[in-house]
C-alpha cells in the first residue's frame, strides 16, 4: 500500500509544473487594486471577497427587479447577494 501511496505522490509531484502556479494565480482576484466602486468584504468564515459594483450593469432590468421583488433585504445591494 505504501509503496502504491508513493508511486502515486511521485507522478503527481513530477507533473506539477511552474505553469500550473501561474494559471492558478492569473485566476485569484486582484484583491489590492480598488477603486470608488469596489470594496472588500469579510464572510463568516473568514473568506475576503472583493465586490465591484460596477458588475450591476451585467444585470438586465428584469434580473433587477425580480431580485429587489424577491430577495433583496432592506439596505442590500445586487451584488450583495453574490458576494
């Protein structure tokens, strides 16, 4: 079993490669780069996320208005929701 353990590790080891890293991070948010529309935001767990309030204007009216009919609480945004 070990010695399966330890082949396995090994592939794995050996296939990782540099590229892999830079692929994952051009895929984190830039979390340091904010503006007047977006800010930081701190879940319960711990997470921090970085909402843009510019993402709204993705929304169509009807997605708008179906979200404030149905989900949005008093003092939320759209992109509350998401975050």
């Amino acid at each position: 079993m070990n010695k399966i353990l330890s082949q396995a590790i090994k592939k794995a080891v050996s296939e990782y490669s540099s590229n892999n890293v830079e692929i994952i991070k051009e895929k984190r948010p830039d979390l340091f780069s904010l503006s007047d529309q977006t800010e930081l935001f701190q879940n319960s767990k711990g997470i921090t996320i970085k909402i843009d309030r510019t993402r709204d204007s993705n929304l169509t009216d009807f997605g708008k208005a179906t979200l404030s009919d149905r989900y949005l609480g008093a003092n939320e945004s759209f992109q509350d929701l998401f975050a």
